[in-house]
C-alpha cells in the first residue's frame, strides 16, 4: 500500500499560525493516512473514524486541502474525462463514499471502507462543534442551504456556520471567482462544503483549496439528504450496493444515463485495473 504524501504546511487566513512551528510540523508528521488504489486511483483505507480524525486535525492546524467522495458515478467520470481523473489522483484526499468500492476489496490486503457523504458531513458538523470549527456552504440553491443551516443549528447546537454561497448553473466567471474568494476570506472558515454537481464541485474544490488556503470538502448530494430534501435509501438496500437503484427509481429521468450506463462503465474500469491495483499494494500501514 502507499501511503499519502503529506501537503506542505500552510495557513489559512482565519488561523493565527505564522509558520510551521515544530509543534506543529510534529503533529503533521503522525498524521499519515493509508492509501490503495481502486481502478487506478488513490483512496483512503483508513476507517471512517480515522478520516474524521486526520481531516479535523487537518482543519484546526489550517492546512489547504481538497477533500473529494469516490463512488461509482465518480469513477465512471474519471474514464470519460481523463482531466477528472488527473485532479483525483492529485488531491489531498479521496474517500470511499460508494458501498462497491468496499465490497470489491472486502477480501483483499488493504480494504475499503465505506464512508459515505453524508456520514461524513455529519460527523465533521458533529464533533467540529469541540474544536469551533467554522463552516462554509457552497450550494445549489438558497432556500435549500437556508434549510440546511437551520437543520444543522437544530441537530447540533452551537455548530459555527459562518457563511453560504449559491453559484450560477454555469461555470463561475473571473468575477464570481474573486467575489467568491473575497467572501470565504472574509468569514475565515476552516472547511468550505460545496454540495453541487459531479466534477463540476470537484474543480471547484480544488481551485479554492488552492486559491484560499483552506480545507475544501465536495460532498455532492449530502445537502439534501441532511436536510430532509432527498430521502435515503433504506439500509437493506445500502448494505447491498443498490442504493444507487433506489436513487434511479426516485428520480428516473434524470439519473437514467448516469447509472445504466454509467454502472457498465464502472465495472469495465475496476476490472480493467484489478490487477496492476492488487499488484501497487505492499504490506498494510495503520494511519
């Protein structure tokens, strides 16, 4: 197994840090994360619980970092777009968010575990609220990031939500860019949340992790569900893979091409990958 290159030490702006101090280097230097690769990209192999905990430590100490979910509808996407796949192999981190990346390394030397994004959202809002971790949302609609703010101040009392954003349909210009920079600068978060579209909130992710200095996690339709807008599949279906089928039946017209095709897709990669995958790992590394 590999494992992750640490990001450099930097600072966000709503942190006080004037430099990497030893304290400080020290603690980056325990933070190693386990990786293995699944249909030729890097993915966490840590449990949920030491993802939540190297990226809180990650978020407190101000380090950028771009934080992307990988499920099937993702790993389709890095088939079909070979940028996609480049910005996946080249983040801070990639967490397992499908339940096939799982069952397909059940049996192998460095598993995958599930953590899907919503779990992940939840236990970052969660137990954030210990550290005075200040929140961001990038969202489709404001109505729906107002919902979701006020879900999240009823769930988890004294979580620090300190701005929102609701982009175009489109691509953001130059302009929107800078207004959104100059806005996440100005509220000084520790993790910014985009909940938009697939790769469309991945570059997005990447470019103000980059651009800002802060801690970007793209977690896709996590929103919706948190906010009771989006129902989730029941947990017999999630334990078996299918929740993705439960998803095509609840909105037919819109994911059809997404998972019957793109489901062909995912399986001709992951097999396609098997070996040289199997053959990248060593001996399993504990994070």
């Amino acid at each position: 197994m590999t494992i992750l290159a640490e990001t450099r030490p930097k600072t966000g702006a709503g942190h006080q840090l004037n430099g990497p101090t030893p304290s400080f280097c020290a603690t980056l230097e325990t933070m190693y994360l386990g990786t293995r690769r699944f249909a030729g990209i890097p993915v966490a192999a840590g449990t949920p619980h030491d993802v939540t905990q190297w990226l809180l430590t990650r978020a407190q100490l101000g380090v950028a970092c771009d934080v992307h979910l990988l499920e099937s509808n993702g790993v389709a996407t890095a088939e079909r777009d070979k940028y996609f796949f480049e910005l996946l192999c080249g983040a801070c981190l990639v967490v397992p968010d499908g339940r096939w990346l799982e069952i397909f390394t059940r049996k192998s030397l460095a598993p995958l575990h599930q953590f899907r994004g919503e779990d992940l959202f939840r236990s970052l809002c969660d137990l954030g609220r210990d550290h005075r971790i200040r929140h961001f949302f990038v969202g489709s609609m404001e109505e729906k990031l107002f919902s979701l703010t006020t879900e999240l101040e009823s769930l988890y009392p004294g979580i620090e939500v300190v701005g929102t954003y609701c982009p175009p349909f489109r691509e953001l210009n130059t302009g929107e860019r800078e207004s959104l920079s100059t806005m996440i600068l100005a509220a000084k978060p520790h993790i910014v949340w985009l909940g938009i579209s697939t790769p469309r909130q991945d570059y997005e992710a990447k470019r103000i992790a980059t651009e800002n200095t802060v801690m970007t996690v793209a977690v896709g339709a996590a929103f919706e569900f948190v906010s009771g807008d989006k129902k989730r599949a029941p947990a017999w279906m999630s334990r078996l893979g299918m929740e993705w089928l439960f998803r095509l039946l609840s909105e037919p017209r819109r994911l059809a091409k997404r998972y019957l095709v793109g489901n062909i897709i995912f399986l001709w990669r992951v097999l396609r990958h098997w070996r040289s995958d199997n053959e990248a790992m060593g001996p399993r590394r504990e994070s």
